[in-house]
C-alpha cells in the first residue's frame, strides 16, 4: 500500500459521503496527486484548479489552471480539495479570500498518512514474518513459548508449573543461556530463534489467539505493541505484583502462587566442590555479589568495592558473579559458572548480595541468606514503579528475600543496611 | 474477531477519510467504539476530561455505530460510521503499531480484552474503564 492507495479510497469515502452534494468542485496544487484526483472525480462539476505558481497556470487537461481567488466563485457553495503538503498555508489564503472552513477539504493529511502507511506497512511485514514462523511449527503439537531475554522472566513461570507435565513441548526461546538452563531443568526440546523473530511469532500469535490452540504463550504481556489483555495490564496496576496470579491468569491451571520446592537443575556438585576448594572459598561463609543486570542502571562500583570490604573485615569471602565481559569488583574472586550450577553454587555459598535482576529469582526458592537492591525507576508502562512491579515478596515468589531500595544521596547507607544482615 | 488484513488495510483507508473529514491534528485522540457497550463508553466519557489532560488533548473523535450515543460534551466530536467501517478500523488496529491518541473503548476488543472477568476480583468496573482501559 501506498500514500496514492489511500488518496484513493480517501476520495471514495468523499463520493460516498454527502461532502459534495450539490456542491462545485476546485482543486487546490497542480501536483502529482492531481491526475488522481480529476481520474476520479470526473463526473463531478469540477470548475476549476488553484495553484500559486505562474509556471503553473493555464491549462491542465481540460481545466483551467488560476490564481486562487473568489472572483466569480460562489464560496458558499464551493467545495475546495487540497492534497498537498503545503495546506495550513494553502487554507490561510482561501479563508482570507471568504472561503469556509466547512469547505475546505485536506485529502491527505501527509503528517499522519505518512505516519499510517509506513507503520502499517512495517507491521504487516512483520505479521507475515511471523504467520512464517508459526508455519514452520504449526504442527508441534504443543509450544512453549518463552519470548523475553531475560533469565528471571523465563524461569518464574517454572515455579507455577508441574514441569512433569510441559518437558514434551516443544520450547522456542530466544537465549542460549535460557536454553541451557531449560535443558538443566528437563526440556530436551528447546529451540532458539533470534529475538526479532520471537517478537514477530508473538505478535502473530497475540492476532491469532482465539485460534491458535498450540501455543502456550510464558510471559504475563506481549512485547512488542500493546496487544495486552486488560486482566494483565491491571496485574500489573498498583494493586498486584508482575507475576501474581501468573499461573491462573497465563497458564491458566489454577495456581495462584508459585511452588514452594525447588527447581532442580541438575548440577554437577563434584564440580561445584571442586570449584570451591580452587578459589579457597569457605561454605557459608561466602558473598556473591552481583552487580550486573540487564533492566536497571549499575551502582556506583565504589558502593560494592566498599562493601565487599567491610564484608571481608567480617569474615566472608566475597565473589563477583560474572559472565561475558563483565569485571569482577575490585579485590573480590571472580565466579563465571555455567548457568546449570549456579544455584548449586549459592546453596554452598550461603550468601547474596544482588542488584534486583533475573538471578535473584533464579535463587528465590532456594535457602540461602539473599538481599536483593532496587534502583527506582519509572515503569515503561507507566503504571507503577520498578519495586512494585518486580516487588518479590508481594507475590510469594521469595518470602525471606531482603528488599532494599538503593539510597541516591548517601550509598553508606545501603551498605549499612545491609551489613546489618550479615 | 477474526483477524483479516485486507480488512485491516480497509481500516486504514477509513481512518485516513475521517482525518480528512475531521481535519485531523496533533491534539486530537481517536476513540473507536462498536455498539453494544454502552456502559464501558459512559464510564470512559465520564473520565474523558481527565484523559484528555494526561495526552494534551484538546478534542476526542469519538467513531461509532452507534445512533443511540448521545455526546454533551463539546470537546466530544461525534461521527457516526458504518457497523462494517468500525470492524474495519478494529482490524486495522489490530495489526497496526498502536498509538497512544487511538483506542478502542472496549472489554471486548484489545486492549481492553478480558476486562469484565475481573470484575468481583477485587477490581471495580470503574478503575478496569479509568486505569486499565483509559490507562489514566
């Protein structure tokens, strides 16, 4: 679809419409939307065409081509179409010339149609990149479908399954990492795609709801527009936290709170021990701080250096969970371990110290001494606050889980918040 | 509603007539409304001045099928479309990227699916119209 289809049907609006009953016609701007125009209105009492420019005046078609004017016009009863770029401009100079606004017509309003065509040509694009991919699977008989990036997103909705009963489906992530520990939890199914088309599947499948019966869509919103059930977007309201009634209201299998007992990932303990003994660190008696996450801005690396200090003048050994590129806080033991034995890894350690991010809800059925640091922030949705979306304790997802809000003025005062935990 | 986007290309044609007839700008908010809810309309009327102030709105193109709705609030502008160009500008929205100035008052139709069930969940039909379909 192009900016000539819509003046198209735009001008087949108007002909069915009563905007020109008994009324003349004159075009404003001798332009490439001209021919359109006249192709269509032909059988109307079109008595002239307008336009400013004297190179352009004279003859177009049949059709005198003047300087707009009222001379010898009826303006009470002359309909003006204007398809151009230039029409606050053009309109200013028909009201001055006695024309009415009721008869002056924008055919194209460029700011907005602009705006329509590209964006719906964009989507549609991507609709049928989706309606693709959903061919390519259409025949699994049942889907899992994981859309976020984010690690905690795609291991909540574990704790209010029965995995028992979903190790069969097949799984479409768009992570590697979640792939693995998908695998780590029993899904021996799992395929990743790239995250534009995660974005695109859901997106056909948000369309196709009602008859898409494979799908099981692990997420409690859609990314990617607003195609979101109004049930979610109350979840999401002040009133509950991001992953309350998760299991009712997405999965729809009647649990209301995530289980209690925890999702084994089937570490290998020799080689967590091993691990242990080589870093000399001391069971229970250690910190892992983690410092990284992908959805709020990183604290100031001088607040974790200080209070891996004050935790090491208590006794503790401390480590910095890392992964890729990231540098372990200064004076503390760098941990990058696979994903399938981290919790392994905490359950030894005893102790964590992490900014809000998707490895506290990997730890938050686990027993081990947790704080979890929130930095405020405005919620995309603008509906509530970081904390109160991804508040821990007000679903159950981690009863004994330490929240603490990070203090802007004065850091001192979070690590003296904290210490009082250890 | 089944989804088909030939009808959804329809709607945009729709739409682009009514900016044309409206002479559609940058304050204006579109709302869409297909008959037969008429309690979601008059609760979002009812809060149309307070939405209108969070988007700097200055006047709602309220679109609908609907003879039997009566507007009193002048920067209310009412145009009356056919049952078939509402389904259209429904599928149109459907699949177009959504805007913050259009949107469907509905509990039926995105986004405002599924909003009934959650009355007598603790939530009123009040804040399900103001917060979760008005998003205000």
């Amino acid at each position: 679809m192009n900016v000539d289809d819509v003046l198209r049907a735009v001008l087949k609006k108007i002909k069915k419409s009563e905007l020109l009953e008994g009324k003349s016609i004159v075009i404003f701007g001798v332009n490439n939307y001209l021919p359109i125009i006249l192709n269509d209105l032909y059988k109307y009492s079109i008595i002239g065409i307008f336009d400013n420019s004297v190179s352009k005046q004279g003859k177009y078609w049949d059709y005198k081509v003047i300087a707009p004017t009222a001379e010898n016009i009826d303006v009470d009863n002359t309909v003006v179409l204007i398809a151009s770029k230039y029409y606050e401009q053009m309109k200013e100079q028909l009201l001055s010339l006695g024309y009415k606004m009721k008869n002056i017509i924008q055919l194209l309003n460029f700011i907005y149609v602009n705006w329509l065509v590209y964006d719906f040509n964009t989507s549609t694009t991507r609709y049928y990149l989706g309606k693709s991919i959903y061919d390519k699977y259409k025949d699994e008989n049942k889907i899992l479908l994981f859309p976020s990036k984010s690690l905690g997103d795609a291991y909540l909705p574990l704790r209010y399954m029965n995995i028992d009963n979903y190790v069969d489906y097949k799984v479409l992530v768009c992570s590697g990492v979640i792939k693995r520990m998908l695998s780590a939890v029993g899904f021996y199914n799992v395929d990743v795609l790239a995250e534009d088309e995660i974005l695109c599947l859901q997106r056909y499948y948000a369309l196709h709801r009602a008859e898409i019966e494979n799908i099981c869509y692990v997420h409690p919103v859609l990314r990617d527009g607003r195609l979101i059930d109004i049930d979610l977007e109350v979840m999401v309201s002040k009133e509950h936290a991001f992953w309350e009634y998760y299991g009712d209201v997405v999965l729809n299998n009647h649990i209301f709170l995530p289980s209690k007992e925890e999702i084994s990932f089937n570490a290998d303990k020799k080689r967590v021990e091993k691990l242990f003994s080589d870093l000399s660190l001391i069971p229970n008696k250690t910190v892992v701080l983690a410092p990284y996450a992908k959805s709020l801005r990183e604290f100031p690396i001088c607040f974790w250096v200080k209070l891996s200090e004050e935790l090491k003048k208590r006794g503790y050994s401390v480590c910095t969970n890392i992964s890729g590129d990231e540098a372990p806080i200064e004076g503390t033991i760098p941990l990058n371990c696979k994903i399938e034995d981290f919790k392994e890894i905490m359950k030894m350690a005893g102790n964590a110290v992490f900014i809000r991010c998707g490895l506290c809800d990997i730890i938050s059925d686990i027993n081990v001494k947790k704080v979890a640091i929130y930095r405020e922030r405005p919620f995309p949705y603008g509906l509530c606050s970081f904390f109160e979306i991804n508040d821990m304790r007000k679903g159950h997802v981690d009863d004994d889980v330490v929240q603490l809000l990070f203090d802007e003025e004065c850091y001192e005062n979070t690590i003296n918040e904290i210490l009082t935990n250890f | 509603m089944t989804f088909d986007i030939e009808q959804a290309n329809r709607g945009l044609m729709t739409l682009s007539f009514i900016f044309a007839k409206c002479n559609y700008g940058a304050t204006d908010m579109i709302w869409i409304y297909k008959k037969g809810e008429s309690d979601v309309l008059e609760k979002c009327i009812a809060f149309a001045d307070e939405k209108m102030k969070k988007e700097r709105a200055e006047r709602i193109i309220l679109l609908t099928d609907d003879d039997e709705v009566d507007v009193f609030q002048e920067f209310i502008c009412k145009v009356m479309c056919s049952e078939q160009d509402i389904e259209d500008l429904i599928a149109w929205y459907m699949v177009g990227h959504p805007y913050n100035n259009i949107m469907i008052i509905s509990l039926i139709y995105p986004e405002g699916r599924n909003g009934r069930k959650w009355i007598g969940k603790g939530y009123s039909f009040e804040s399900i119209c103001k917060h979760g379909l008005l998003r205000i």
